[in-house]
C-alpha cells in the first residue's frame, strides 16, 4: 500500500492590510515622487494653510495627531471676520 502525503501549496488567499497593499504599491512605483502616491491613495478636501499672525483671533484649538498636527481656528478682521 502506498501512502501520499499531501503538502500544502501557498495558494490560499489572505486580506492582505493596508500597509502591505501602501508597501506593494510603492514598491511597484519607485519613481514616482512619494507626494503623488499619497495623493492618489489617500483621497483629501481641499484645505487653506495659513501662518497665524498676531491680529488673528483663536476661537478653538486641538490636536488632530499630538504633537505633529494641530488645527487653529481663528477669525481673520482682514478678510471680515471670517472663520480660518
């Protein structure tokens, strides 16, 4: 009698995360610049920076990722009062 032993094949499919899918993608496109493939991954509103000057009034702020990103809203009397 013969005996067979089955080996398994890597063939099963597994979700892969998003930093293997981020990881892949950049591996595959190595010359585009790292701005672009950000872009075209992570999809962003349109937002306005500007530097706070002295006759800006702060109405709120917070940290968004503490300590590298934090939003001000202030008021600008340049521009009316309007919220920034």
């Amino acid at each position: 009698m013969v005996k067979f032993r089955l080996r398994k094949t890597g063939l099963r499919r597994t979700r892969k995360s998003i930093t293997e899918r981020i990881a892949e993608y950049f591996a595959r496109r190595k010359k585009k610049k790292v701005e672009e493939i950000l872009m075209s991954i992570i999809r962003r509103e349109p937002i306005t920076v500007l530097p706070i000057k002295p006759t800006y009034t702060v109405i709120e702020s917070y940290y968004v990722y503490e300590p590298f990103a934090k939003v001000n809203i202030v008021t600008i009397p340049e521009r009316g009062g309007m919220l920034g």
